[in-house]
C-alpha cells in the first residue's frame, strides 16, 4: 500500500509562521484561533498594537508556540513594510501570509466622494505589496509559502437593494470594486509565483454581519440565502486551514466562496 501523509499531517501547521493582517477583528480572530490551534506561531498585525497583543496572548498553543503582534496599517507602505520586518524579527520568518485587514468608508454610491473611493481601493495596494513581501521573503530561504487573500461574495456578485432600502446605507460601491479587485489579482498572483512554490488564494466570506449589523437587514439577508442564517465566524475556520496547509498544496488562484449558497442562485 502506497504510503501517504494522514489528515493530521495534512493540516498541520506546527514550525511554521503566519501573519494576519486584522486578526484582532470580528472574523479575524476566529482565523487567528484557526492558525494557532493548527501549531502556528501566530503574528497579528494590527494598527492598534496593544489591543492585537491582547488578543495574541490569548490564542491556544498546543505545541508551545508563543504568538505576537507588529503595528501595520495596510493603508500606508512605510507601515506595512516595518509591521512585515517587526514579524520576521521578532521569530525569524513567515511562511503564510492572511491578507485580511480592512478599512473602509460607510458610504454608498449616492454619497461617497473620490478621496474616499480611492483610499479604500489602497486596500487592494496593501495586499499586493504584502504579498510580494512574502513571496520575496520565502524565496530568499528556499522555502514555500502561501497567502489567502480575504474577499468576499461582494467581489463576485452585487448586492440587493431591498435588503438596505430604508434601513442603513447600501453596500459601498467601492467595496465592490474593491473585492473584486482581490478575487482577481490573487489569480493574477498565483500563476506568476506557482514556479517559486508559492501558493496564492482567495477566501471570500459570504454573509458574517456582526452584532453591530442592524437587525432588520440580517433578517431580510437570511431571505437571500440558500441556507435561511448567516455565517459564524468559527465557519471560516476549517476552509482557512485548508487553503494554508498541506490540505491544499495542489489548489492555488482559487476563489473559496464560504457564503452558505448565497452565489448558487
């Protein structure tokens, strides 16, 4: 009988690093949970230092890992060039890369403004510049690596007006634009890095509102999806690791929508 690494192997993540843009937010810290629980030393980034420390100190370690956090604001080059340096300093490397951080105006397409459109599409700069770090910075030890770029269903289709009107803003154009900006470049990404080992995805969160989401248009959300609720933070958990793994070192420039069916129809 062939021999062949078990499922354990396979998503195991013991010796290696991952740095999580946004790891101290809603969904990021199920994700940063994820990394930990896998064996990965965990290095959140974070503009807010401290609280992404606190959130770092809390997470699992089942192999004795210890986990930490940089500043980086994805939004400024300075930025997101000292938070990667600040990581490989504090544990000498990174091996994955989770493009997730997020910052972005609550304005819609009758009221946003140029300047607020183009800086939410630096988001989509900050990614690929992060990205490139990272695959520079594999390359130069021989070793592999992989990021996930964090989209969501928005970059794939539009929304519905009815879910919104009357209730809060509708969702921003230029997130739209933005995400699927994402879904996009990580194609782009993958073929050009496959060759130096470098695996690159996109997970594209479905609907995850939060508790601050007005309760009137998660309701008319779940009249949307195929599956009648919203997603948990804790779902995105699993779909992560595969595409981060060794669960997933044949899949790159995939798109892994995790949105309870909402793009089946």
């Amino acid at each position: 009988m062939m021999s062949e690494p078990t499922i354990q192997i396979l998503f195991d993540l013991t010796g290696r690093v991952a740095l999580i843009t946004g790891g101290s937010g809603y969904l990021g810290q199920s994700m940063s949970r994820a990394l930990a629980e896998a064996g990965a030393t965990v290095v959140i980034g974070s503009r807010d230092r401290t609280r992404a420390q606190s959130i770092a100190d809390e997470l699992p370690s089942p192999g004795g890992a210890v986990h930490y956090a940089v500043a980086l604001d994805q939004l400024h080059e300075s930025s997101l060039n000292e938070g990667f340096d600040a990581a490989v300093a504090a544990v000498g490397q990174v091996d994955i890369l989770i493009n997730n951080g997020q910052q972005g105006h609550a304005l819609d397409l009758t009221s946003v403004t140029a300047e607020a459109f183009n800086q939410d599409l630096q988001n989509a700069t900050g990614y690929f510049l992060l990205a490139r770090r990272l695959r520079d910075h594999v390359v130069s030890r021989k070793a592999a690596g992989s990021i996930v770029m964090i989209g969501s269903m928005y970059g794939v289709v539009g929304s519905y007006p009815d879910a919104y009107d009357g209730i809060c803003a509708a969702s921003p154009v230029q997130y739209h634009t933005l995400k699927g900006g994402i879904v996009h470049m990580t194609r782009h990404l993958a073929v050009y890095w496959a060759k130096d080992n470098v695996r690159v995805n996109c997970l594209s969160p479905g609907p995850f509102p939060s508790e601050k989401a007005p309760q009137q248009m998660v309701e008319r959300l779940k009249l949307k999806s195929p599956t009648g609720r919203m997603g948990e933070p804790h779902e995105l958990k699993g779909p992560l690791l595969m595409l981060v793994s060794d669960a997933g070192s044949y899949i790159t420039g995939q798109n892994l929508l995790v949105d309870g069916g909402w793009t089946a129809w």
